[in-house]
C-alpha cells in the first residue's frame, strides 16, 4: 500500500505553500535584473552571486515557512545576541581601513550589525505587541532606549550607513505604533534648518579645522564633498563625479548591454557593488531606470497591503517596517549614486553583489510571506 504523503505532486505544493506568488514574481524580476547588469559590470563575480541569490531565496522560504507568531517570539533571544554581538566587536572586534566592525569567531567572521536590521524591527514589533492597549509614552521612550544601544554601538564601530538602516527600521515600528506627530514635527524642523545651513554655509562650515559636532572628520568630508565634489575630483570626489557622468550619458534609452563606457572603461568605481544603478542609467538609460523603479513600487504595495491586512498589531508593525527597510535601501542608493545625498555604502536592495545584505532583504521579504500566510490561516 503506497503512502500518497511522499507522492513528487504533494511534495512540491507543501513547498510551495509558504510562497506568496506575487512577492515571488516580483523577487524574480529583481534577480533577473541582478544577473544582467552583473553579467556586464562584473561577469567573474557572476557564480558567486549565484550562489548567495540561491542562499537568499533558502532563508526566505525558512522565513515564510515559519508561522508569524514564531517569528516575533524569536524576538528578544535575536536582539540580546545581537547587542552582545556588538558589544564583543566593540571590545574584541577587528579593525579594518579604520573600523571596528567584524567579529572573529574561529571558522569565520561576521558582521553582527546586520543581525540588527531584522532583530531590530523584530524586536519592537513584539514589544508594543505584548503592551497593546496600554501604549502610551512611557512605552516610546523605552522603544526608543531600545533602539538607541544598537545603534549607538554601531555609530562607535564607525558605520555611518547601518546604523541610518537600523535606526530607520527601528524608528518605523515605533511611527507605526502612534508615535505622535508633536513629536516627530520638531526633529524635522531641527533636521531641515541644519541641512539648510550646512547647504547655505557650506563653504566656510567645509575649511580645513572646522569641526562639526557629533560627526567625525570623514562623515564631514562625505557630506562637503556631496556640496561640492569638484573640490577633490581625484580624491573624495570621484565616485560622484564619475557616477553622475555614467547616469547622463545614458540617455533615455542607453548605451546598451556591456556597452557602457564609464563601466568597460573603469572609471566608475564599486561598480558591482553600491554603484551598480550608475551601470543600468549608463547601459539601459532612463527607461531601464524606470522599469526597475515600477518593480520596486510593486515590492512596496504588495508589502504595505499585506501589513494592512495582518492580523495582529506585531505583524502589522512587522511588516510596516520591513517594507520601509526595502524603501530605505533604494532611496539612499539611487539618492547617493546620483549625487543627492552622501555616500554612506548602502547597497542597491536585491540588485548589489554580496551575500550578506542580499540574505537579509530575502529574510525581510520571507517574514513579509509569512505575516501574509497567516492571514490566509486565520481566514480558514
């Protein structure tokens, strides 16, 4: 008597069940871009990354398997070992072109400030979750404490873009969860005036000797050479300069696949890397550009309509804020390639070589599934 459990058919539908198809699609998309513009920028780097795309898409279906409430329960355990983590980097940590911010842990290294950027939402997700009905603004400031040690311990390593990323990811759970706007209205104001005077005294505020609070000396000179980059056209200047030169010869429709000068020619830095939306603008101009930003605003509904229809505050606060976390990549990405906003090392989400953000916006869009699938549970 054969055991229709173990047929191939019902095999493949309950691996397929965790997989929401839309994200999917839109996942594949991603990746079918990835594999083109790597194919053209970095072509001996292509295996490799077909190997961390096939890791990713591994946790991502972990993810999605995992019932939601799992998740969130996993919460505290990943944020007391990611605190530890960078507690141990800041005491044992290697130093590397002057930071501080892997950890030796015998069969290999890690990065433990990446753990925050899923631990972190997590983390404040299932913290309102358990004070539901009770939030008031006790529990912000202590949200926000909680907030504050991974990020200030990441601000220490240096690094200046993860912890933008981690503070941002956890700043969303806690705007999801009512955060008002008396609060938020006064950091913006003080936030625009000193972008505006920087913008309007940039000149003397950028000379040598002048110091700027609470930012170190390379954090000042990312930001000058952003005003003006013509100041060190060979030095701090160049990524910008070379960059923005790639994005304006592409024109509207390109130069075409592996015909872009800026790329084959080596002038555009990182090019594989943080700035490999330069090599789409160059080789597949606006129109490439385009397309690629409608599959990202696909990626941000489907994302924001299943936060909206979750069943629970932590899952919608979750998926809130793992959504902004994809927003946040490809706005600070596009906005430092093409010479609006500093360079800080953000990579282009989905689309940049290297394994380990790859992995963790895959995990991002697993957990997405799985506050997804258990909507479609509680229905039944």
């Amino acid at each position: 008597m054969s055991d229709n459990r173990f047929h191939p058919l019902r095999l493949l539908q309950a691996f397929l069940r965790p997989i929401d198809p839309v994200l999917m699609l839109i996942l594949a998309a991603l990746f079918g871009y990835a594999f083109v513009l790597m194919s053209s920028a970095s072509p001996e780097r292509l295996d490799s990354q077909m190997t961390h795309m096939a890791v990713a898409v591994g946790v991502m279906w972990f993810a999605a398997w995992l019932p939601s409430q799992r998740l969130l329960s996993l919460a505290l355990p990943l944020y007391l070992a990611g605190v530890v983590l960078l507690v141990g980097v800041a005491l044992f940590g290697e130093v590397s072109k002057g930071a501080q911010r892997w950890l030796d842990i015998g069969v290999t290294r890690i990065q433990p400030s990446e753990l925050m950027k899923i631990a972190m939402p997590l983390m404040l997700a299932w913290f309102f979750q358990q004070r539901e009905g009770r939030i008031g603004w006790r529990e912000f400031i202590f949200a926000g404490l909680l907030l504050a040690v991974p990020v200030g311990l990441i601000v220490k390593q240096p690094d200046l873009g993860t912890s933008l990323l981690v503070a941002a990811a956890g700043f969303y759970v806690i705007f999801f969860a009512g955060l008002t706007w008396k609060l938020i209205v006064p950091v913006a104001v003080v936030g625009i005036v000193g972008i505006g005077s920087i913008v309007a005294f940039g000149d003397t505020l950028c000379q040598p000797g002048v110091e700027w609070v609470g930012m170190r000396d390379y954090q000042k000179h990312r930001v000058c050479t952003l005003l003006d980059p013509t100041q060190d056209p060979l030095g701090k200047g160049f990524h910008i300069i070379q960059s923005t030169i790639a994005i304006g010869s592409g024109g509207l429709m390109g130069k075409g696949w592996m015909d872009g000068t800026q790329t084959h020619l080596s002038f555009l830095p990182e090019r594989h890397t943080d700035f490999i939306f330069a090599v789409l603008a160059e080789e597949f101009g606006l129109f490439g550009a385009l397309v690629l930003l409608v599959i990202y605003l696909a990626l941000f509904a489907r994302g924001f309509l299943i936060a909206a229809r979750a069943p629970t505050l932590g899952t919608r606060l979750l998926a809130g804020a793992v959504t902004m976390i994809f927003f946040t990549y490809a706005f600070v990405n596009m906005g430092m390639v093409s010479g609006i906003l500093p360079v800080v090392g953000v990579p282009l989400p989905f689309i940049s070589y290297g394994g380990t953000a790859l992995v963790t916006l895959s995990l991002g869009v697993g957990i997405l599934m799985s506050v997804h699938r258990s909507r479609l549970v509680n229905k039944t």
